[in-house]
C-alpha cells in the first residue's frame, strides 16, 4: 500500500463559508500515482467539516440557512460550553450534522465520482488559521 | 492490497425509498476474496445517502417522516437551490443529513457487523436511474 | 497491507451518555506498529454513534440537550418503530445525526489530529452490553 498525505491551510474571511476543494483532491491524486484506493479529506478541527455536495451558489446558501435556523442557531446563550468564554458551540454541533470527513473512491487514477459530486470544506467557526488533511492510500 | 470495484444501479417506483443492499455489499465481498480490510459503499449523487441501520419497516416509515417534518421539509419555496429550475434542494440536505457513505469493517472474510446492522440506500430524489459504487479495500 | 482488530466494550450506567475513547484508538494504533494508513473507529449497534469532537463537559451536556430538544425527541409514542415493542426509535435518529463511524489518519504512527479533536462513543440506548470495533489499516 502506498500513501500520500497533503495539508490544506484555510483563512476565510467570513466566520461561515463553504469552499470547493474538488481541485486540491484531484491534485494531491495526481502527486500520489494511486491508480486504486480511497482519499480520506478530513478537517483537523471540531468546528468545520468536509463532505461531499453540489457546485451550485443557491445551495450554499440555503445549508448555512438551514444550519443557523433548523439545525444549530449561533445565538452563544443557548449553549453551555460557551460558559468556557468560547462563543462556538453552534460550530461544534454544525460539524456532527454535516459531518467530519470523507472518503473518496479512486478507480483506474481518478475519483470515482458521479455527475455533480464535489468535495467541499464547511468553515463553520472561521477567520482564524485551519487545516484539512487529506490522504491517498492504495496502489 | 487488492481492491475489486462494482456499481449498483437504481431506478425506484417512489421519490423517496429506503432499499437494503447488504445482500449486494456480501456478494462483493465474496468476489473481491478479501479477508481483512474496509469495504467503501457511496453513493454517486449528492441527493441520495448510503447508512447503517435497522431492517424494520416501521423504522424506515419514522425516517421518511422525520427527514419531511423535522429535518428539511420538500416544500420547494424554501430554497434558494429551487430557482436553478430544481425542486430537489431538500434532497440535498437530507443526503448531508444522513450521510453519503460508510465504511463496513471485512474481518476474517466477513462484514464485522453487530448484531442488526444493516447496508442501505437513502433515496431522497428517485424516479431517475442512479448509482451507488462498492470498493472492497484489503488482502 | 497490515491490519490490527480490537473490540471495545460499554455497558453504560446512564441510557445515553458519550464517552471519550481517544487513548483506547491510541493504544490499538500503537499494538499494530502501522505508521502509514488509516483506522475505522464504528459503532457496531444503530442505536449508538462514534464521532470526533471537543473533550468539553458542558458541550456534552449541549448534545445531549440538542438530541432531545431540536434532532428527536424520546417520546416513544412519535415513532412507529415502537409499536415492535421497542421505546428507541429516537436512539436509531440520533446515531443517523451523530454519525456511525469515523477513519482516523495515521501519519509517522501518530493519530493525524488538530489541536483539541478527540474520538468519542456515543450511547444513545446504553445500560446493556453494546460493542466498537476498531480496525487499523496500513502499513
């Protein structure tokens, strides 16, 4: 089995942002040379996610309208954790709903993706320096 | 490591359908002759979802409910991703909801499930033909 | 491909509760001598979660309050499944949110982790004998 493991860095300049990161999963494919196995992209902190979904704006939209008014509101005074002094405990819960990492399949040296399929990184506690770690395993 | 690789293909009568494929998921292990390792099961479209769970159609029932009155109701005026033409961007957040794969352990020849674990497909936009991809990962 | 199996079991005092299992990964990381790879961390009932998040009490007790004000409600008498006989339809939700497995990365024989995240098991129909699988793969 071979590996190859890359590091994104993120600084977004909003506090929630969904960004596509297809094109850096595709590139560190490339560098590995795996022609069979899996790419695990995971986030390397509790308020984010990676997870896989569509390219579309109007979309993006409507999750971080989701998240905010169905899913975690941000209002810091419903949560206790934030009686740390941290005001995130939204971001934390955001996280579990859409998840932590993924893994992509690789066949004959690409990601075996259907029509529509993008990875993407969910900033849910941004403005500030964090990673996502992505690793190819196979042959 | 080997890898052995195979599509499931659906077409369901309903728009949303929940479908066992453990059956499927242990006839690729069997082909793939891996004895220890993962076995990757992920669906090809961003408004389906591949989970673990129960096999009780009372179960099933509660699910569909609750992804319709709890989670992200259809209603296609809620949504910005509607106005692309679509009327599925509760799909969408049901996929991410649910999940977009998992990983089954292979054990000694066999999924190292515990006792009720189950493979499904989540379709959340049916009625069209769509894909699920199994990578069986190991020696 | 090497690979290492270990098995963890909970017998829980309370009926839901989450447990941090980050140094059993560790230890099962460490026995299997892989320095490259990945392990799948899952819950081998569909009542239960494994997830990665903060080792912060009052974020627990955030969770746990979130499950059963906003996610789903115990209340047996809302969910079909329990007219088998059941009362835990809410615990099969809950594990559907919370996530049924995670793959950590191993890089340098380290779990490949940012600051603060850790790996948890999350009970959601505990007070009985309930199993995780930890598989490590890798070389």
């Amino acid at each position: 089995m071979t590996s190859h493991t890359k590091y994104l860095w993120f600084e977004t300049k909003k506090r929630q942002e969904i960004i596509d990161i297809t094109e850096e999963v595709e590139e560190a494919l490339r560098v590995s040379g795996i022609r069979e196995g899996m790419i695990l992209v995971s986030a390397m902190h509790i308020s984010a996610s990676v997870f896989v979904n569509d390219h579309e704006p109007g979309l993006w939209h409507d999750i971080l309208h989701w998240l905010e008014h169905t899913v975690a509101p941000w209002d810091p005074k419903r949560y206790q954790h934030n009686d740390t002094g941290e005001d995130n405990a939204a971001a934390h819960l955001r996280s579990l709903v859409m998840g932590h990492e993924v893994i992509v399949p690789v066949t004959t040296g690409k990601l075996d993706f259907g029509p529509w399929q993008r990875v993407f990184y969910g900033e849910w506690d941004g403005q500030r320096r964090k990673r996502v770690v992505i690793k190819v395993l196979g042959e």
